[in-house]
C-alpha cells in the first residue's frame, strides 16, 4: 500500500473551519475505490497544524486519486486557506492496513 503523512500549516483565521474547507475533498477521497483510510487530525501543541494520514491499495489507486477531479478542485481552493506548502512523507508498506501494537495490548 501507499502510506502518506502530510502537514497543513492552516491560517489561524481559517483553522477552525478546516475540517469544513477540507470536507469535500475528504468525502470523495474517502469515497474512492482505492483509499483505504483518510483521516485528518489537529495538533495538540499548535491549533493551526493538521495531519492528514492517508493511504491506498497502490500505485493505480494512488494515481487514480492525484488525477481525479476532487483534486485538481482541492488544489484550487485549499492553499488558500494555508500558511505554507504542505510538507509530506510518501512510501510504500508491504501490508494492507493497521496491525495491532503488541506493547499496548488491551487484554
């Protein structure tokens, strides 16, 4: 699978609202074939700082996303709304999705 990480610095003037500017865009990627999970989290330390954790099946899924119309419509209206340019790690895990954390087993 492709496993992304990416930070959003957000403008304090529109970081409450972020998980509605992004809404549309988290829908539909949601909505795709290939995403396996897409979820968006708020810094604990700075209030305008999201991190998106994403990831799908593989490179055609992956493709399919970065071309789809939801995105080229997110990268027209989000950066808008951004402090800087999102920083991003990409890579590839040989795995289908979560595994558990054995050093926190809940018995």
């Amino acid at each position: 699978m492709i496993f992304i990480t990416a930070k959003f610095q957000v403008l304090p003037e529109h970081a409450d609202q972020w998980p509605q500017i992004a809404g549309e865009f988290t829908r539909a990627t949601r909505a795709e074939p290939g995403c396996l999970w897409f979820d968006w989290s708020r810094s604990l330390d700075d209030p305008t700082e999201y991190v998106l954790v994403e990831a799908f099946r593989d490179d055609e899924a992956g493709a399919a996303h970065v071309q789809s119309a939801h995105f080229r419509a997110a990268q027209d209206k989000l950066p808008r709304h951004l402090a800087r340019t999102p920083r991003v790690l990409n890579t590839k895990v040989d795995q289908d999705g979560w595994s558990e954390l054995g050093e926190m087993a809940v018995e």
